[in-house]
C-alpha cells in the first residue's frame, strides 16, 4: 500500500527554478519522497486528530518546514480508550533508502495538562545510549527537527478540536531494529532500532550520475547568470548558512550533497571567481582528510586526523586521545570546545587546502563553513 497520497504541485517535489538546488531535482528528473520524521508528523497528526474526535483524516495533510504540504494514506488506525495510534508507509520516492517501504506509527496518549509533549521510542525506534548525537543519552532516537514538527501539528489539531496538547508521542517502525542492522545506528551507540530523521521532510534522491550531472548543469545555469560566486552546499541546512552570510541568489546555489570532488572537478575546467564549500563539521572533515565522496557508506570521519589536527591546534597528549576515542564527530568537536582548541576552524581549514588541491590552480578562490546540525557555525577557513 502506498505511504503517502502525493497532493500535487510542490508536494511532489521542489517548486521550479532555473539555477540552484530546485533546479538540480527537476533536472534528474528522480522523486523525491518523505522522511521518517514527516511520516511520523503525519502519522501523530491522525492519531491525535482521532483521539479527539473520534475520526481518522484519511488522507492526513501536514505543512513541512518549507511550506509543502504532502497528503499521506493512512495503513494502519486504532481507537481506544486513552489512545489513538496510526501508520504510514515511507515512500522515499526514487532514492535507494533502507527505510524505503517501512510503516512508521505514532502512537498518542492523553497526558496530565500543563505535561507538554513527551516523546518515547516503541518498537524498532532506538534509544541513544552515547553522547555526541544531538540528544541526551537515554532519550528515544527521534531528532530534535521531526520532535517541533510533531510539537507544532499537535498544537495545530489541539487548536482546531479543543484539545489541551499534553500527550505522550511513542513513535515505532515495524522491523525496525532488524533495517537499523543495515545503518550505523549500532555503531553511534544508537540502541533498539532506527532514528526518525529529516529536516525538510523531503528525501532528495540521488542517482550518482544523475546528481553529478545535476551539479554540472548547475554550475553552467550560475555561469551563464554571470555569477562571479557560488556555494557548494551539503544540504538545506548549510544552504540556509551561506544564504545569510553572503545573500547568494539561488541560481548561484548547488545542492552539493555527497559529491564534492563533482563540484571541485567541473569548477576547475569552468572556473568561478570563488567558491564557498558549506557543510557539516563531521563530512566537511571527511574533505578535510582527502575523501571527495562524502556519502557515510563510501567514507567515514577520521578520528585519529581530527586528534592530529587538535595537536595541531594545542590540544595535550590527553585531549588528542580523547578526541581519537570520540563516538561522533560532533563529540570530538565538543571536545575541542570545551577546551578551547579550534577543531571547527582546522577542519574548515584543512578542507579547503584539499579543495585547492582538487582545483589544480585554476583561478578560483575558496573558502570553507563547516555548520552543525542546528545551522550554528562551527569553524571556517580563509578566502585562499
């Protein structure tokens, strides 16, 4: 049965544009899909909208942080006394996901008024049991972007159907421990199963060689536009960071995802004046370390390199082995920070040296941002 029941328009995808990110999507001419944390939204949206009133909406709409506003089909509802629990099958449109076909349910209780919305892991959801990820330890493996989407459409149904908004959320995924096999979960101490993800909603998907052919097209749209500068972006994230720091136009944009060395290779037979690289720490570190393919299944963060580079910003012998044990590389950056060692900085650094080398003295100028997960720089390099 199919997860979700597409509305039309931008909630199929990406609105059309000539340059940037949008552009690249419509050229691949791939589907998008939706996150683990838009069928949860979703799927939270009808329970608690059943809880209520004693209906499922089927299909049940949500709005997406950009603005889109997918309709998905309902596979799974139950009514009870005290809770309502609905499923969505993940659709991730053309993109090869492991979660592609899983059900995602929600299930909601009433809780006291004035308790909030609290979160719990069900089956096939893990639990974090290391620090470095973007929750504490112990707390279920739903992150903090589909946590205030799901916060928000409760308001929203509280709102409409005169409810207080206190309920307990318990997100699962059938056979959801046995698919996070297949992820890193394990390895990130990520216990029980899988995370429920995603910070547009959307799955971008990527063909290798539809997306580096996506890139090219991108870079000849920002050339023929006359842009002297462009951004390299890993995701909508770091895309929003160079937004705001250098008001780029979004034909000026490539949506850069996994594939540095596609960016860095065709930029240096079609130069630009400058090239910012934008990303998160953890994969503009894999850059940093020599890896043009930044996809976690074909390169992984150095930790020992990030040990070298904190020597090399003053750590001590302790700190440097700390680092080399961190479980993340968010962790390592912690690290750092809290001892005022500037690894966000060596990092960026280091990333665009490699950039550099890439280029092969064609006449661009590079800088590097490296973001964490909120959007906060972390470290940058200097204009070289």
């Amino acid at each position: 049965m199919s997860g979700e029941a597409h509305s039309g328009g931008e909630a199929q995808g990406v609105p059309e544009a000539q340059g940037g990110r949008a552009a690249q999507l419509k050229h691949t001419g791939l589907r998008p899909g939706w996150t683990t944390g838009a069928c949860a939204t979703a799927a939270t949206t009808a329970a608690y909208t059943a809880l209520l009133t004693g209906d499922f909406p089927d299909p049940v709409t949500i709005t997406l942080p950009k603005g889109h506003t997918p309709s998905f089909a309902l596979a799974a509802e139950e009514l009870a006394d005290g809770h309502a629990m609905a499923g969505i099958v993940k659709d991730a449109g053309d993109d090869p996901d492991v979660t592609h076909g899983a059900l995602v349910r929600a299930t909601v209780r009433r809780l006291p008024a004035g308790a909030g919305v609290v979160f719990q892991a069900g089956p096939g959801v893990g639990t974090i049991t290391r620090p470095g990820l973007p929750l504490p330890v112990g707390e279920p493996a739903v992150n903090p972007v589909p946590r205030q989407l799901m916060r928000d459409h409760v308001a929203e149904v509280a709102a409409r159907h005169g409810g207080t908004g206190d309920v307990e959320i318990t997100v699962s995924v059938d056979h959801g421990e046995e698919i996070a096999r297949s992820t890193w979960n394990p390895r990130l101490g990520i216990l029980g199963g899988l995370s429920i993800l995603g910070t547009t909603g959307i799955v971008v998907p990527y063909s290798c060689s539809a997306w580096i052919d996506s890139i090219r097209r991108g870079v000849d749209v920002a050339r023929a536009a006359g842009r002297s500068h462009v951004a390299g972006c890993t995701g909508s994230t770091s895309e929003k960071t160079v937004v705001a720091e250098y008001a780029l136009p979004e034909d000026a944009l490539l949506d850069m995802g996994d594939f540095a060395g596609a960016v860095l290779k065709y930029i240096s037979r079609h130069p630009v004046d400058r090239l910012t690289i934008c990303g998160g720490f953890a994969k503009l570190s894999k850059l940093a370390a020599g890896h043009l393919d930044l996809h976690s299944g074909r390169s992984q963060v150095d930790k020992g390199f990030l040990a070298e580079l904190a020597r090399r910003g003053g750590a001590d012998d302790a700190l440097a082995t700390e680092v080399a044990g961190a479980n993340t590389g968010l962790a390592a950056l912690q690290l750092c920070l809290a001892a005022g060692v500037p690894l966000g900085d060596l990092v960026a650094a280091a990333a665009r040296d490699e950039a550099l080398a890439v280029l092969r003295g064609a006449p661009v100028a590079v800088d590097v941002i490296c973001v964490d997960r909120a959007g906060t720089v972390v470290g940058r390099s200097a204009v070289a």
